[in-house]
C-alpha cells in the first residue's frame, strides 16, 4: 500500500513523535510510507512547554515535511487536496486530543473525495483526562471522516464505543518503544548520573495534574521510614513546578527527591530507566501510557494506580503492583512490599517474557487488515 501518517513527527519532539517514527519504520517494511507533520502544531500560547522542537537526535525515518498548521482551515483544506491528489491507500492521524479534531476532520473529508484513500485513526484517548469546552464537537466532527480506528487498551474501546457505536476498529497492544537504545548496567547509569543510593525509584514523562506526583510526593515520608531510595522526577512541568518543589519542601523531602524539569534528549532517555530499581505511575486517570512501554523496553518492573488500562499492561504481582489511585498509603506500600520482599528478581524475567507480546509487527497487522476490509 501507499501511504502517508499526518502527526507529529520530528524535527517535532515527544511521545506521538516516537511513536510515529517507529510506526513509520515498521509500516515501510512491506509498504511506501510517507510522514507530514506540523509548521505549527500548537500555538504558542496554548503550550505549555519551553520548547516544541526535538534537541536530540534525528530518527531513521528522517525529518517529515512540516505542512500542517493546526489552527488554519484554508491550510487544512490545501492539505486535504494535495492528499486527495497524491491518493495513497490509506491515511492515518494519530489521534490524542481535541483539539486536532477541525484540522484532522477537515483534511480527511478533503482527502477521501479521491474515493479512493481510506481513513484510519490510532486513538490515544477518545475524550482526554484534561476536559476543554468543545472536546465532544471536535471529536464527533474528526471521527466522521472515518473509514476504521486502532485502540490499544481496554479503556479506550470502551470509550470508543460509548462514544461512535458500531466504529470498525481493532485493540492492539500499544508496542514498546525501542527508540532509545541499548540498557547500561544499572551502576554505570548512576554513575554517569552520579547517584549514589542504592534504592532507584523512576517518575518520568511530562508532569501534569493527572500523572498524580503530588499523590507519589505525598506518599514519599512513609515510605522513607522503611525504605531509604531516591525518587527521580525526570520530565518537563506541564503544571505549577514551584508547587511540587513547595510540596517537596514541606515535606522534607529534599534529600531524596531529584528534579530534572527538562524534556529528555532520545539518546539520554535510556541512562535514566537504566539507573533505575522501578518505575512508578501514580496516575490519577489515564487511558493508557507509553511510559509503561519505555520500563518494559529496558527490562523495569512498573508499579502503576488502576486506572484506565494501566492494569492490562502492569500485571500485578508478575510485572509489576497496580494499587488504587490518589492514595498515598497504597502507593507506599506498594513500593516497600517491592523492596522488602526484593521482587526485582523475580518481575525482570516475566516483564522480558511480557513484553514479547507489544510489538510493532502485530500493530502492522491489525492495520493491514482494517485498511483493506
């Protein structure tokens, strides 16, 4: 098949960045794929970040054509009719937010009136944790356009089907991320961090009010008073930094907490799950989350809140603990009865057996079969 990915994609950074990258990669084994991204993909007063472009290195798929802006019709539909032109077999847009809902809807009508390209959304969320004015509009207005959806959890099918019934869709697993290279042996990665305590525990990705820090922040003091460790809160603050370093204070915790409030290069992200005992979701709500997939990528057990469909990813007592959410005193727990009963040893094996199964292959597939149904 022919066939183009609209999203972000670099020299734009992040999460859907990667994962398209690697999509790209694995669609391009037995298919012509080609990648447009954004010239502006947020304005710049709706970003909460420092910075929209990538630092680090340039993935192998290369740089993607910036074509689309996302807050400008006339572009859309010039997008849509050179699409409509070209006329791949099918069309894909990683879908994770409202807002892309007129610009994504736009050029997929746009694109289709070739009748011949097809239409496929990868949901991420249906209706995000974040809840904006507009959210069900926008979204109803994108999956008109439609042709079949690829979920990756649970969580996510049953919002798609709450929301569009009858949707021609497939769950597939999201797949791990391979993206950022090889695991170092745990102490050459804290030294290079130069971290001397023995006990690691790994909070990582873009701080928002729903990944539930200040739940973990909260929990730290009794876990402290069985375990010595240091938590590392590695990612860019999409919320108030000053109130977690205020909360951190509060709480005494200054010894044991590091604070790195940057995006993380691709090529450094791999020192810092290496340094790492396990990974830590303390998530208030949540669909599903690819950070999930970056621990089991380096071989890390993950303990993570029950919350969209974390649970099918984290399997308690085998790959991880998954513990209610927004309470402090089971999260502690959970990460004492980790240490205590040095359950490493014995989640590393399974976490390498389990990951077998969250591949790019099968994602492949499942698009393969939706596109020519």
């Amino acid at each position: 098949m022919n066939i183009v990915i609209i999203g972000t994609a670099f020299p734009l950074r992040g999460g859907i960045a990667h994962y398209n990258a690697l999509l790209a990669e694995a669609l391009s084994v037995r298919h012509s794929v080609r990648t447009i991204t954004f010239k502006r993909q947020y304005p710049s007063f709706l970003f909460p970040g420092k910075t929209q472009e990538e630092s680090g290195d340039e993935p192998k798929v290369g740089p993607a054509p910036q074509l689309v802006d996302s807050i400008n019709p006339m572009n859309w539909i010039r997008v849509g009719k050179q699409i409509r032109r070209e006329a791949p077999d099918l069309l894909i847009f990683k879908y994770w937010l409202p807002f892309f809902g007129p610009c994504f809807g736009t050029i997929a009508r746009w694109a289709r009136k070739n009748r011949k390209t097809r239409i496929l959304f990868i949901c991420d969320n249906v209706i995000p944790h974040e809840h904006r004015p507009g959210d069900r509009a926008f979204t109803r207005y994108a999956f008109g356009a439609v042709d079949g959806f690829i979920v990756q959890s649970g969580a996510v099918e049953k919002d798609l089907l709450q929301f569009w019934p009858g949707a021609r869709f497939k769950n597939v697993p999201h797949p791990v991320y391979n993206i950022f290279g090889e695991s170092l042996p745990k102490k050459v990665a804290r030294k290079q961090l130069n971290i001397e305590k023995k006990n690691i525990l790994l909070f990582f990705g873009y701080v928002r009010k729903y990944k539930g820090l200040n739940v973990l922040l909260d929990a730290m003091p009794q876990i402290l008073e069985k375990i010595d460790l240091t938590l590392m809160v590695v990612g860019e603050f999409y919320d108030d930094e000053q109130k977690y370093r205020s909360q951190i204070a509060k709480l005494g915790l200054k010894k044991n907490v590091i604070i790195k409030s940057d995006y993380v290069p691709n090529e450094e992200v791999g020192k810092y799950f290496s340094a790492a005992d396990v990974v830590i979701l303390p998530y208030l709500s949540a669909t599903q989350s690819g950070i999930a997939q970056i621990a089991y990528n380096f071989d890390k057990p993950v303990i993570a809140t029950d919350v969209g469909g974390l649970s099918e990813v984290v399997l308690h007592e085998k790959t991880g603990f998954v513990v209610s959410p927004n309470n402090p005193a089971t999260l502690a727990e959970g990460v004492v009865r980790f240490y205590q009963e040095k359950k490493e040893s014995s989640f590393v094996p399974i976490v390498r057996e389990e990951k077998k199964k969250y591949t790019w292959d099968a994602l492949v597939k499942a698009i393969e079969e939706l596109a020519q149904a």
